[in-house]
C-alpha cells in the first residue's frame, strides 16, 4: 500500500505530480450503468478530461475491447483528438504492460483513475497500483457501475485499500489551488461554465450582473 502522506498541505493534488487514467467510457458500458445518469457520468469525465489538458496533466486513454464495446465516447475522444486510447482485452488496466509503462513514463506518482463499471475497471487498477507505491485518488463522480450498491462497495473497498475517493471539481480546484494563477483561470472558467451545474449558471449570473453595472457606470 502507498505510504504517502494522507492529511496535510503534501495530500493534496498539484498539476505537476498527477497523472490520469480514464479507463473504458464507451457504450458498452454506459448501457449497464445504474448507479448515476449517464450523461451526467460523461459530463463529468469530460470535465475531468479538460482540467487535466488544462494544467498539462498527463492523460492516457483506455478502451476494452472496443470493436465489440464501441469507441471512447466522442464528448471525451474530442477533448483529446490524437490520441488513440490503449484497447486491451485486459479486464484490469493495471495488467496490461502499456498503459503501466505509460503511466511510470510521466515519473510521476499520484495516479488519478475514474472509469467504468466502478467494481470493476477502477477498483481493480486502483488497488493493484495502491499496492505498488502510486497514491491513488479514483474520481467517484467520473465513475460508475452496475447499480448504486455496486460501485458503493467497490469506493468503500478501494478507500479500505488506501485509494482517496474523490470527485472532478475537487481535483480540478486542488490542481487551480490559488486564483492569483491566472494562467489557468480562463480555462477553469470555462470548464466550470461549461459543465458546473448550478456552479456555472451562477457564474453566468454574476458576470451579467458585473457587466450591466459597468455599463451602467460608463453611462
């Protein structure tokens, strides 16, 4: 199991040390997903997948079997055009030699997975990767499995593991940490505006509102 820092300022993610594995959102999957909406799980993935381009956070790609599964879904596939995602028969990630390599290639050491089905496809690379020293955070929200119960047992196994639970807003924001980045901040608005929900509509209020007071002002 890891045994990096699980509290304290060093817990939290930055840019420079994160990589992403997004395992299997394909329609094969999707159809059997009943622990979230669907749309909301590829939403959220695509997020997920825009942060990380975002902050230059590595991303690597993954499909199963997907001349029988179907291609990445074409929301997320968009977000990173020249990239072709790592097929495998593989049911567990971690197995296949090429996605582990392309992992331990970027050197870095804490590894953020969401995929689908939860019970399966996460929990089983996050565990394994746990075991051999990486500091893994599955991305719950970006995840999905079977049933409700299903991907709860899989999240309440993984966090017995030492595998930190946790959701695309969160690491979106631990990876911005400080708005005095400005660099980042016109891409993370626009994320947000684009898939926070009730975040973005009201940011979208609040710029209208700043606006017509400078108009009013230039008045």
């Amino acid at each position: 199991m890891s045994n990096r820092a699980k509290s304290g300022l060093q817990a939290l993610l930055t840019p420079e040390e994160s990589v992403v594995v997004l395992i299997d959102h394909q329609p094969f999957q999707f159809a059997n997903l009943n622990s979230h909406e669907p749309t909301m799980v590829v939403n959220n993935v695509v997020a997920l997948g825009k942060a990380a381009k975002a902050f230059d956070v590595p991303v690597i790609l993954t499909t199963v079997l997907e001349e029988r599964g179907g291609y990445l879904v074409k929301g997320l596939q968009d977000v990173f055009p020249e990239q072709k995602p790592i097929n495998r028969t593989l049911i567990n990630t971690w197995e296949d030699e090429r996605v582990v390599d392309a992992v331990k290639a970027t050197g870095r050491k804490k590894l953020i997975i969401a995929g689908l089905w939860t019970e399966v496809c996460v929990a089983m690379p996050a565990i394994q990767a746990a075991g051999e020293g990486f500091e893994v955070f599955a991305v719950t929200d970006a995840s999905g499995g079977a049933s409700k119960e299903t991907h709860d047992m899989a999240v309440q196994r993984m966090v017995q593991a030492g595998v930190v639970p946790i959701t695309w807003m969160a690491v979106a924001s631990e990876w911005q940490r400080d708005w005095a980045r400005e660099k980042t901040v016109p891409a993370i608005t626009e994320i947000q505006l684009q898939h926070g929900g009730a975040t973005g509509v009201a940011f979208s209020w609040e710029t209208q509102l700043l606006a017509a007071g400078r108009a009013g002002n230039d008045a």
